[in-house]
C-alpha cells in the first residue's frame, strides 16, 4: 500500500497470524476494532467484517488447504510437526474515511484466477463452500483486486468509503 500521507489523516496497522479456521474470527474483530473511531454505520461494519471473513477463509482453506488446524489428508497438528499451518498476513491502512485492507498469504496460489471469481465456483464442495467468496467481497466493498501465482500465494486487496451519511444530524 502506498505510504504517503497526502496530508491526509492516516492510520495502519498489521498482523500476521496462523494460518487456522479459528483465526478468522480474530480478524474479523481486530479490523472492527480498527475502523469503530470513524462511527460507521452497522451495515458498513457488517459489510467490511464479511469480506474481511470470506478473504482470510480463503486464505486458510485455499491457499494452505487447511481446515480446523488439520492438513489436505486431514492428520493432525501434532502427527506433522515438521509442517506449519502457514501465515497470513492482515494490513488496514485508514486514509481519512476510506480503509484499505490487504489480505495475504503465501501458500498454493490460483491456478485460474478468472475461474475461482466466479460466483459458486469452489474447489473445495467437501467442505460445503458455496463458492460465493469473491462475489460477497466484490458486493460489500467498493474496491476488490485479487493478484495470484500458482506456487506463491495470493493478494487480495479491498476498499471502502465508511460514514458516508451522518448517523445523527443535529438541528438547530
């Protein structure tokens, strides 16, 4: 993400975190937490939580094929000690009222990234994914751009404008 400030107000932060099912809930709050000073409005939370949740889940699932802790051949942490779950890597930058979230990961990487976009279309039905990820990112955010290479990972980098009406207008 660009680093210049503009003379905009800016705020960022980042986390790196284990690439497992139950850090995703962890994200979604941690990004939450981060923009709740600008007041957006419940749906715009909701909005950016969602995305936030279906770019980490695929991160997790996707990208390292790991579910609940468990490896593609479903053996448990403990039994493959020799192998990580993964990272992945969360960056929320505010500029003003706009916040850019990148979402990151280092693991297999898409093969056909046109294809995965398109809405209902997994590669993992064993899991009950629908296949809606992409399309729920691109819906509830105003910006998504999604970079890939087989064999290095994937980068998902969103954008949305929060507060775009005044919740409470005062009059005098």
């Amino acid at each position: 993400m660009n680093s210049q400030n503009n003379g905009i107000r800016r705020n960022e932060m980042e986390i790196v975190f284990d690439a497992i099912a139950r850090n995703e809930s962890f994200a979604r709050v941690a990004v939450a937490a981060f923009v709740t000073h600008l007041n957006p409005t419940l749906e715009e939370l909701a909005d950016v939580k969602t995305a936030v949740s279906e770019a980490v889940t695929n991160a997790i699932i996707h990208g390292y094929e790991n579910y609940e802790g468990c490896g593609v051949h479903g053996e448990k942490p403990a039994a493959r000690t020799a192998e990580h779950p993964g990272k992945v890597r969360l960056q929320c930058v505010l500029e003003g009222d706009v916040i850019h979230i990148e979402v990151e990961d280092k693991g297999k990487g898409i093969e056909d990234l046109e294809k995965a976009m398109e809405p209902l279309f997994t590669t993992r039905p064993e899991l009950d994914r629908s296949g809606m990820g992409f399309s729920f990112m691109e819906a509830f955010m105003d910006d998504l751009d999604v970079k890939s290479e087989p064999g290095k990972g994937t980068l998902v980098r969103m954008m949305k404008k929060l507060g775009t009406t005044a919740w409470i207008e005062c009059e005098e």
